[in-house]
C-alpha cells in the first residue's frame, strides 16, 4: 500500500504543476481536467501524509517507552494508546479510499425517461418522476436543461431527456438506472381499481469532446421542420436535426429549440453520452469484468424499484429497502433511497478487493 501511496502522492505534485503551467492555461478543457484529478487526488494525499506522520510518531514513541524515567515511561504507555488508535482510523480511511472508484462518478448526467406499460398513467408518472429529479438536483445545486421532451395528451411526458450537470452528478443519478413500477389508482379511474404502470429511466455519464471524437464522416446530420407544438417559428422553419452515428446506426433527433446550431449540438451531445456508454461496455468485456456491482449495473430491463402508493411504500429490490413517505421521496428526498445504495456498491467493491488480495 505504501508503494500505491508514494505513486499517487507524486501524481498529485505533477498535476498540481501541469495545473499551473502554460498547458492549462491555453487550454480551458486541460484546466478542467487538471482541477478534477486534482479534486479527486486531495483527500487520499492528506490521508497518506498523515498517515505517514502518526507512523513516524507512534515508532519516535516507542522508543520513550526505554526511558530511565518512569514519569516518561507512563506518558509514553497513553501517548502510544492514542496513536495507535489514530494509525488504525487512518489505515481503515485509507484503504476506502483507495477502493477503485467508477471512473464516470465526477461526470455530468444524461437523464432519460420514458413511459413504458400502462399509457397514459405510465406517462403521467414519468411526468412525476422527471419532477423528483428536479427537486433532487435543486437540493444537490446541480444544473439542469431540458434537451428534449414529448408530452402526453393527459399533461404527462412521454419521453423527456435532460442534462444534469454538477458536482459527482453521476455518482448519485446512477443508481436511478432501470425499471421504475408505479401502482396507484389513476385519476380518471372510477372504480378505484389500482393500476400498475412502469416507466423506464437511463442515466449516461456526459462524454466530453475530448473524450469522444467523432469523425465527420461517421455522422449523417438530416435537418427538417419540427413538428408539434412550439413557437411560431420552430413549425415554420427547417430547425428539427436528426443526428446518425452510421457505424452503429445510433439516431438522436431533437427539435425542441427555434436555433438549428443548438438542436444540433444537444443531438451530439446525447449521442456522445450513448457511445461512451457503449464503449465502456466493450471494453468491461474485453478486460473479463464480471464482477459488477449488484445496486448499480443500470441494466434498463432491470425492475429496480416499486412505487406503491396505496401503502405509502417505496421498496428498492436491489437491496430490499422499503421507506416510506413516498409524496416526500417525489418532492426530492432521494437520499434516503441513494445513499443505502452507495454504501452497498462501497461495501462491494471493499470486499472485491479483499478478494483480489487472498487469491
């Protein structure tokens, strides 16, 4: 571990320079991509220097425990109580540290949400849904824009894609991925009959230009006049733009804004969440990583989570945690539901490592 430690403290140092120097400076993307290793490198860097010090500390103590006076002796004896309980909290705060983490986890969202069975109802709740993660990232200061939405004809959605962006966004979004089940009793229900309605969520980490190039003429850009309501002049011009990756026949069409440049540019931007998406697929494949945490695979056929409002009752069947105070869950507070999830996937990958280590 010490070996590990002595690398990234030295990493630390060389992006710290690379930080100041004339490439970031010419180059905002470079600056941004220093400050986040940066970010990310900090607290394992203090952990390991102060780890270092409480050792050399505790071994300068033990050397007093020799010492002709027994006055000495006896601070020394509680001194050493006291740094070897502090080397121990270091050691455990350490090794979670080093617990590799998602490489995505510091990355803006992708957010996609689609009503799945169920109709109108399934929209309505995607509709509902779509303001939870609303509220959620307005707690958490993220940013959201709306990229492109389809509403029902009962006031639902159904389909929404939006851009979520902001501090370790996708570290805490990721766990939405998967099958959402609502059981309820619509509104226009009469009889009182409860209804179950599903309404699919994806969420892609956000693929920087300098992540992902995508060559010209591996793209198909089709431009044309939106449809459905808008402005008076998102109808009357050719603004809509229909983005396809020809390699891999993906398409995103957006045409939700008056301007051709932004629907384009929200088109690449989608398309470059789902590439990324594929890519680190194929290259979990190839590598043989089949050890994938069991709370955030965002497998989209996955049921994750019921919705039952009957009961009153939210229950994740990744982990099977039930809460409650599901109109309180829909105005934002997710944590109660997010953080469970997280600590499972830290306690997994804790435990992948003790199993890499014993075998």
């Amino acid at each position: 571990m010490i070996d590990r430690l002595l690398e990234i403290e030295a990493r630390y140092e060389e992006v710290a320079r690379l930080l100041s120097g004339p490439e970031a400076a010419a180059d905002p993307s470079n600056r941004e991509r220093y400050g986040r290793e940066l970010a990310r490198l900090q607290p394992i860097v203090a952990a390991s220097r102060a780890w270092r010090a409480t050792r050399d500390e505790l071994e300068a103590t033990r050397t007093m425990l020799h010492d002709a006076d027994e006055a000495m002796r006896s601070l020394a004896r509680d001194e050493l109580e006291r740094l070897e309980g502090r080397l121990a909290e270091l050691d455990t705060e350490l090794k979670t540290l080093l617990v590799p983490s998602d490489p995505n986890d510091e990355r803006d969202v992708i957010l996609e949400i689609r009503a799945g069975a169920g109709g109108e109802e399934a929209s309505l709740f995607a509709a509902d849904l779509l303001r939870m993660y609303l509220r959620y990232a307005d707690r958490h200061h993220w940013r959201v824009e709306l990229l492109s939405t389809s509403e029902s004809a009962a006031g639902g959605m159904k389909e929404v894609i939006a851009e979520i962006a902001g501090d370790h966004a996708f570290s805490r979004l990721k766990f939405e991925s998967g099958v959402h089940r609502v059981q309820r009793v619509p509104s226009t229900e009469a009889s009182g009959r409860i209804h179950t309605s599903t309404v699919t969520v994806s969420v892609l980490p956000e693929a920087d230009e300098v992540d992902l190039v995508i060559p010209d003429k591996d793209l198909r850009i089709d431009v044309y006049r939106s449809s459905g309501p808008g402005g008076q002049s998102v109808n009357t011009t050719d603004s809509a733009v229909r983005v396809t990756h020809l390699p891999t026949g993906l398409m995103v069409a957006i045409q939700d804004e008056k301007s051709q440049h932004k629907n384009k540019a929200k088109a690449l931007a989608i398309l470059r969440a789902r590439l990324l998406e594929l890519e680190q697929q194929r290259q979990a494949e190839e590598r043989g990583d089949v050890r994938r945490s069991q709370v955030g695979t965002g497998e989209r056929a996955e049921k994750i989570r019921t919705y039952n409002f009957p009961d009153d009752r939210v229950t994740d069947h990744r982990i099977g945690l039930t809460v409650h105070n599901l109109p309180g869950l829909l105005e934002g507070d997710l944590d109660r539901v997010v953080e469970p999830l997280a600590e499972r996937e830290q306690a997994e990958r804790l435990a992948g490592i003790g199993a890499d280590a014993s075998s």
